[in-house]
C-alpha cells in the first residue's frame, strides 16, 4: 500500500501521520509525505535556478523553498525510511494529480472543524481534495494515537452501485480484524429485501467474511449517518461519492462538508466510478 500525506508541518499533518503509521503495521506501506508550495507556473533554467512569471517574485520564491527545506530536512530526521516530496502549483490541483500520477491507494489528511483556523489545511482544502481525488481520502480532525479500529462503517448506495470494488475493504477488514457494518439509509420507501440481496452481491465481490447489513430511516443521508453513528459509536467511516458530478446522493457538497469537517471520526472518501 502506499500512502500520501500532504503535509504544511502543523499538528494536522502529524494527526495522518500518527493514522498512516496503523496502516504501515498492517500492511507494510510505503508512507510519502508531500509538501505544496503554492505558486504560479515556475520552471528552472539551465543551471537549475527557479524562474517565474512576470510579476512574481523570484527571492520570496526561493525563500519559501528555502524555509520548506528546512522543515521537510526535520521530518527526514524525525522518519527514517519514509519519502519525501516537495511540489510547486496550486495546492488541492497539485495533490490530487500528484496522488493519481504516482499511483497512491490513500491519501491521509488532518483538518480543522467547519470553523477552521488560517491553515492551508483547512476543512474547505480537505473537502476540495476529497471531492476531486480518485485516490480514497481518509481525513481527520484530532490525534487518534489511541484509536482501535474495530468496527468499520460503510455507507453505500447498494442499490445503485453494487458492482462497486474497493480493495481496500479488504485491507482493513483482515488487517484491523474489524467488523463490516454496512449501512443503506432509508429516505423512503424500499424494498429492504431487494436492497439486501444488492449488499450481498457487494460483500461477495469484495471478498468481505461477515459483514453486517444496517437499515437506517432518516430524513436524508446526512443526518442517517450521523444518528447511526452516534447510537452504534463506530471507529472509521467510509463513504462513496460521485464527486464533479455533484457528489451524487450519498455526499453532495454540504454533506462533504458535514461529515469531512464536523464529525469526529476518521472519515474515508472514496469515487464511485
């Protein structure tokens, strides 16, 4: 597995860092940190001096390369074996093309809450990222050193999408020994019996041993997830959303929002194709 961390060295960073290192026990992941300076178009010339567009400032550039150095240079000391990366452009574009273009399985992010302070990794940077990255996103809002993930929740849309494979499903399954709960939040009347026939067929191809189906009646999916959770307290959530296109029924924007920024459970993002 190989994991990506966009890092601006605050605690956020090292929340996802503190979760990547519970994946690398189970899996043996290869863990890459990315750090983003945020810049316009930049090339080098041929003696590898950086160049900017007109208007820009070449030294404050350089100065904030400088500075990114220095602080990557004290995690390298501080994470022997790890990789370390730092990119130049707009910030959410550039790791979302960097986690697509290296072939990462998951990108870790800490954030703030919805009322997020002035760092670049704020709720609105995270959400950004979730929402347009095909890699699965895995973000969180405080230290979980302490967590044990022993119950897993997925929420799906089984009845639509139940051809959908996610490898790693089945990583965390066998690597936490967690419990699959799969969740349908009901916002209507369906048929329960059909619905769990699609869960079945899901759990099958995703080579899930004993998963536990769940029906939740709610007013929508947001506030179902929320209420399932609160009465059954689970460790990790996975959701699926169908990004640029409006995120579709399972995590439009606000609920992206909702869920990424206010609920205090690490919260995994991963495209429906």
């Amino acid at each position: 597995m190989r994991i990506l961390i966009p890092t601006d060295f605050s605690d956020l960073s090292r929340y996802a860092t503190v979760m990547a290192d519970k994946f690398k026990k189970i899996q043996n992941a290869e863990i890459h940190f990315l750090h983003v300076v945020e810049w316009g178009d930049t090339e080098r010339d041929s003696k590898g001096k950086l160049t900017v567009g007109e208007g820009e400032d070449s030294h404050f550039l350089e100065e904030r390369l400088k500075m990114a150095k220095e602080q990557m240079n004290e995690l390298i000391e501080q994470r022997k074996g790890d990789s370390f990366h730092i990119q130049f452009g707009p910030r959410t574009k550039t790791i979302v093309d960097y986690a697509r273009d290296n072939l990462f399985d998951l990108v870790i992010m800490g954030t703030h809450s919805a009322h997020g302070l002035s760092k670049w990794l704020t709720g609105t940077e995270t959400q950004h990222i979730a929402r347009y990255s095909k890699v699965p996103v895995l973000s969180l809002m405080c230290d979980r050193s302490d967590l044990e993930i022993k119950d897993i929740l997925i929420v799906h849309d089984f009845g639509k999408k139940p051809d959908t494979k996610i490898p790693l499903l089945k990583v965390l399954e066998k690597g936490f020994s967690a419990n699959i709960h799969l969740l349908y939040v009901l916002t209507g009347s369906l048929d329960k019996d059909h619905l769990k026939e699609k869960m079945e067929h899901f759990s099958i191809l995703n080579e899930l041993e004993s998963p536990r189906f769940h029906f939740h009646a709610d007013r929508d999916v947001q506030t179902g997830i929320t209420h399932f959770n609160q009465m059954n307290n689970m460790d990790l959530i996975i959701v699926g959303t169908e990004g640029r296109r409006g995120l579709g029924r399972l995590l439009k924007s606000s609920v992206a929002e909702s869920l990424i920024n206010n609920l205090y459970k690490p919260v995994i993002t991963y495209h429906l194709d």
